[in-house]
C-alpha cells in the first residue's frame, strides 16, 4: 500500500513541477529573455502547453467571467495549483487514512 501512495503523491507532484515549469517559461517568454524560435524551446513549450492548458482553460473561463481584468495576471494558474494540491490531499485521506 505504501508504494502505491508513493505513486499517487509523486504524479501529482511531477504535474506540480510541470505547472512551475509552464510559469517560468510564460515569463521568460513574456520579458523576452529567450528566444521562442530555438526549437527545443518550441517543443518545451508545446509539451507544458500540452499537459497544463486543458486543466487551466476551463478555469480560465470561469475567472474571466466572474472576476474583474487584473491586466494581464493569469490567476486561473494559481487556481489550478490550489486545486491540485487540494487533490492531491483529498486523495491521500480517502485512499490511505
């Protein structure tokens, strides 16, 4: 059982890392410190896209309805961080407590 928590814990954290990743990357992108068109950085960039924005987008829908414009500050990211983390713990106490 011990390795099987092992295991739910350590997917959420490795999609925790990838969304730290996506951050960082949209920033450096953002301030134009690296250049977008080196194609290890365009496949980079598709894989986080690829793994973040179909959990960020529906949440992104809902904060650009509901909330007021914070003038180019995603929050739906942070969102999406509080929820993972949220599942993750829920998982752990339904599962193995």
């Amino acid at each position: 059982m011990s390795s099987l928590f092992w295991l739910v814990n350590t997917v959420f954290d490795i999609y925790l890392f990838f969304l730290i990743g996506y951050v960082i990357l949209s920033w450096l992108t953002a301030f134009g410190i690296i250049n977008t068109y080196q194609p290890f950085v365009q496949s980079l960039n598709q894989f986080l896209y690829t793994i973040i924005e179909p959990a960020a987008r529906p949440i992104r829908n809902v904060v650009q309805r509901y909330l007021p414009s914070l003038r180019g500050i995603d929050l739906s990211i942070l969102i999406l961080w509080v929820l993972v983390n949220f599942a993750q713990k829920l998982v752990n106490e339904i599962l193995f407590y």
